[in-house]
C-alpha cells in the first residue's frame, strides 16, 4: 500500500475526495493479521469487494491512501478485508473509521430502474400536480427497501423508492412521486 502522504483533496493524480463515491466504512480490526470489517455502502457489496480491488482511502487523521485488497471473506453481509502492506492488528488499527472510495468511472451500469445513490442525492422530489415536496438529501437502506430522504419547506420526509411511488428521471434531476394517502403527513 503506498501512502500518498498529504492531508489535501486535489493531490496531485488523484481526484477531489468529494468527486469519489463512498463504497464502505471501516469498522474495526478483526483478528491478528491485519484484517479490518467493513460497512459496506453499495448494494453490491461481493462485487465491490473483491481480492485486487482498489480504494482510494481517507484515514481518521485525514491523510488519503491508495488500499488494495488482498484478502476477502464475507459474514453477515459484510466484508472481511484484509489489505495490501497491512499485516498486525496495530497497522490495521490505522484504518479504523477510514472512508473507502472509488472514482464514478469505476461504477458499472445498472439494471433499468437501479440508481447509485449519489444519482439520487439533490434530485428535486415533486407531486404529480407538480408541486414541490423537497429535495432528496439522503438515500438510506439497501436494493429493494431503498427510502429517499427529502428535505421539504416545513419538514422531513421519508419515500419508499419503489417503482409504484416514485418516477426518476435523472437527466432532469427530478423524482415524482405519487404518495399513497398519509405518507407525506407521517
């Protein structure tokens, strides 16, 4: 693993931080060998987490590295990493609570009706009249149970992403939705 050595977004040949995609979180060590747990934030999380695959990663003391991984295994969902150059507990103890990303031209596509989360981030939310519900601000859940979260005037909404409530139209940033009745007064 070669450190990059700088506290800064735009170092030089890498891209800025925020302009990558947040694929996971490391939790904790796990072991002896160097191993971290990761949250996985993609819906893709065996695909995503493979042995050779590369992270952009930035540590709790801000400093961005390059991560590979080595080893994989999986329980309960979530990666079991272990990574290039890292070997005891105490050098993976570095990475505890660091971000791993990935640049968007790394994404694959995806299956119609399927949106990375970042496509779904700032999209405004309107009703079928027209009128404006907020803007989505978070996506939270997994593929299937995925719920836009909308910043409105007055309030916080929480919408199923589910293809009988929500229309997405991505090349006009602009989601309508057709609530069932009380959804929007929750």
């Amino acid at each position: 693993m070669s450190d990059v050595g700088s506290r800064e977004s735009g170092i030089e040949g890498l891209p800025e931080w925020d302009d990558l995609i947040l694929v996971g979180v490391v939790a904790r060590t796990h072991g002896i060998k160097g191993h971290v747990i990761v949250n996985p934030h993609s819906d893709f999380a065996e695909e995503r987490f493979h042995q050779g695959a590369q992270f952009q990663a930035r540590l709790a003391d801000g400093t961005r590295t390059r991560a590979e991984i080595t080893a994989v295994g999986f329980h309960r969902g979530r990666p079991i990493i272990g990574l290039v150059g890292v070997t005891t507990m105490d050098e993976a103890e570095r990475y505890a609570g660091a971000e791993l990303r990935i640049a968007s031209a790394e994404q694959g596509p995806l299956p119609p009706g399927r949106y990375y989360h970042h496509q779904l981030v700032g999209c405004a939310v309107v009703g079928e009249d027209g009128e404006s519900v907020g803007q989505v601000v978070a996506v939270e859940g997994d593929m299937g149970q995925s719920r836009l979260v909308v910043a409105g005037v007055v309030k916080r909404h929480e919408i199923p992403l589910a293809d009988d409530i929500c229309t997405v139209d991505l090349e006009s940033r602009r989601i309508v939705i057709r609530p069932p009745a009380g959804l929007l007064d929750l």
